[in-house]
C-alpha cells in the first residue's frame, strides 16, 4: 500500500515503467539497466524505497515493486527487456541466464541461438545434465524439430544411456535439420557426436559414413570439418586398438582450430595413446590441460590421470586420492565410468568394502534399465577378486 499510495506518486509513470521491466529481468549492473531502460543504475533505481544491493555495482528492486507495477508490463515490455538483458550477459559469457531470460518471454529465436552457442562453444564440456534436462524441457513444440533442439536432445540422452537408439537417433535428426538449415557448424557438432558415440556403440561402419559427409563440408569450404576428419580417423584407430595409428592422426590437429571442448578431447586422445605406447610418464604430462578442469567433455575420461599413475606404478597415490567423477554434480556417465574404475582399483588393492561400494555407484549410474553392453560391464564387475 506504501508503494502504490506514496513511493509511485513521487516518480514519473515512465521511470516507473523503467523500474518495472528492471525488475522483471532480475536487476543486475549499471551495463543491464542501460541496456533494459537506456538509464543507468543510479538514475533509475537512486531514492527508491526497497531496493537490495548497492547502487555502485548491481541492484534489483524489491519483489513487492513487481507485485505492484506488474499489470503495466505488456507482453511486448517483457519480451523487449528480456532480450536487451540477455544479449548482456551472453557477451559475458553467462549463456544459462540469456537461455533462461529468452525462454521465460518465448523469444523462441534468441532462445535457440543462445542454447546453439553453448553447445557448440562447450559441445558438452561442462553442460550438466540439469541444463540439458532444462533446455530440453523449455523447448517450445513449434520448434522441436530444429537442428539446435534435437542436439540438446541427444546430449541429455546420450547422458542417461548412449547405447538406447534414442540417443543416435536425435543425433542424425540434429544433423539432417541443421544441413536443411545451412548451419554448417551445427551439422558439424552433430556429426562429431555421432562419431563420438559411433565407436562406443559399436557402430564403426557408421563413422565411415559420417567422415564421408565431413569431407564433403571440407571439400565445399567449410574449414571447421578439416580436424574432424581426424578426429574420426583417431576415433577408429582408438575402436581399433591401433595407439601409434591414433597419436599421428590426432597430432596433427591445431587446438586453435576446434572449439574448447574438442582441445581437451584432442588431449585426451593424446594422452590415452601414448598410456598405450607404453610411456605413462610421458603420457601424464599431458593431463594438467585436459581433465583438471571440470568441464570434461568425454564421459569417463576423469579417470585416465588415475589410470595412467596406475600404470606408471604409483597406486599408492591414486588409493590417496580416490575416485574422480563419482560426485552427485557429474553427469551419470562420468559416474558410472568412475565406479567401473573405482571397482576395478579397489578390487585389486584388496579393499572389498570400497570395491563393492563403487561397484553399488556403477550399478546406480547405469539407471534401471541400462542397455546391453553396460549390463555386459556390470557382470564382468561382479567376477574381479573379492566380489
């Protein structure tokens, strides 16, 4: 009643109209209230009355001003707004608030583009299921179908199982929206999961396939195909056991070239190779760039530091260290891939109470239905020593 009877009487109807649509985005920095209102935060929100935070760095006003200005919000205002706001903190980097901010006024285009730049710029690294899980659920029906929409898709599935078709499947739709769209990048996210997933699922004739279209891309200009032509040719000497075959493909691969998440792959790949030329020391110098950084965008590759200590004959530090990935705030594949190793490490150390304890962690990871060749990994769990 204060508000409405004395605070709005001593501000004009367009200020307030101001303080509304900043409040409806969240508040933020002097940068979002330029942006939302063209004022800046201390000419918009100096000598209110239930403001929370400091007026030199970031400010929002109080729920109870949205309460009370809210029925002068047009549908227009908030879509405006959110959209002006959105394009702020995407340019810092902070593309779940821009996602969240274009869902809630179904600016169905903006939405999309930025759910398309985390995929492609992180392509998973440091995309945790609840955001896949998020963004899949924000998506509008008239939309479904889009190349961006069905990548999102196939990521959270390939999180609950990568060997349910379900997962391939959203995949190829991704890719065959996004060359119907022309985005090249896109088809090419697409197609790298696919040869991602292809040498998981047993599907190697597939990546045949998949690098005959990456070279086509390459072959028609698009010069982001070129490494992912070796990236596949890595991925099918990796299915094939061939570690010597898979360092020269992969070598040769300018980190520059990809987008952040395939660096770390290209480490990974690197790291495992030279693990199986039999050169552990050499192999953990490459780590510290790949996996000791959270945003570890291959399922199960937290692990190969403790593998290669493993074999570099330093048990003794891995036991010290325990089992990385199998915290609640990793994907359920990571989680599973750090029990079947965590299974395997402690069986072999003769501690049964934590082999067993990782073995329950897989088990948990690999959902209630998990697919034929987890529950294959699942048995051969249960005859290592001890279990």
């Amino acid at each position: 009643a204060y508000l409405e009877e004395e605070a709005l009487a001593r501000i004009d109807p367009e200020r307030a109209l101001d303080v509304a649509r900043f409040g409806f985005v969240g508040g933020g920095d002097d940068e979002v209230a330029l942006a939302v209102t063209g004022r800046g935060l201390d000419d918009l929100m100096h000598g209110l009355p239930l403001v929370i935070g400091d007026l030199r760095t970031e400010a929002r006003p109080h729920d109870l001003w949205l309460e009370v200005l809210d029925d002068q919000l047009g549908a227009d205002d908030r879509r405006t707004a959110a959209e002006a706001a959105a394009e702020v903190v995407a340019r810092r980097g902070d593309l779940d608030a821009a996602i969240e901010l274009t869902a809630r006024v179904r600016s169905d285009e903006a939405f999309l583009g930025y759910v398309r730049d985390a995929c492609l710029s992180i392509l998973d690294g440091g995309l945790r299921p609840d955001r896949l899980a998020r963004w899949t659920a924000q998506v509008p029906a008239e939309v479904a179908d889009r190349g961006v929409a069905q990548l999102v898709r196939g990521l959270l599935e390939r999180e609950r199982d990568p060997y349910d078709p379900v997962c391939w499947n959203a995949f190829e739709a991704a890719a065959a929206a996004f060359a119907e769209e022309g985005d090249a990048d896109g088809e090419i996210a697409a197609l790298a999961q696919l040869g991602y997933l292809a040498q998981w699922v047993d599907r190697e004739d597939h990546l045949i396939v998949l690098m005959g279209r990456m070279g086509e891309l390459a072959a028609a200009g698009v010069e982001a195909a070129e490494p992912f032509l070796k990236f596949g040719e890595a991925w099918l000497h990796f299915a094939g056991g061939d570690a010597d075959a898979q360092l020269k493909a992969v070598e040769p691969i300018d980190p520059d070239s990809v987008p952040y998440a395939w660096r770390l792959i290209r480490e990974y790949l690197r790291a495992n190779a030279v693990m199986g030329l039999g050169r552990p020391e050499e192999a953990l110098a490459l780590i510290p760039t790949v996996l000791r950084d959270r945003k570890a965008p291959l399922p199960g590759a937290l692990t190969i530091e403790d593998q290669i200590e493993w074999l570099a004959g330093r048990p003794e530090v891995v036991l010290a260290r325990g089992v990385t990935g199998a915290g609640a705030d990793y994907g359920s594949r990571d989680r599973f891939m750090a029990g079947v190793w965590g299974t395997h490490m402690y069986s072999y150390a003769g501690r049964r109470e934590q082999a067993t304890a990782s073995l329950d962690a897989a088990r948990a990871a690999a959902g209630p239905e998990p697919g034929p060749v987890i529950q294959f990994q699942l048995m051969a769990l249960g005859g290592l020593p001890d279990l």
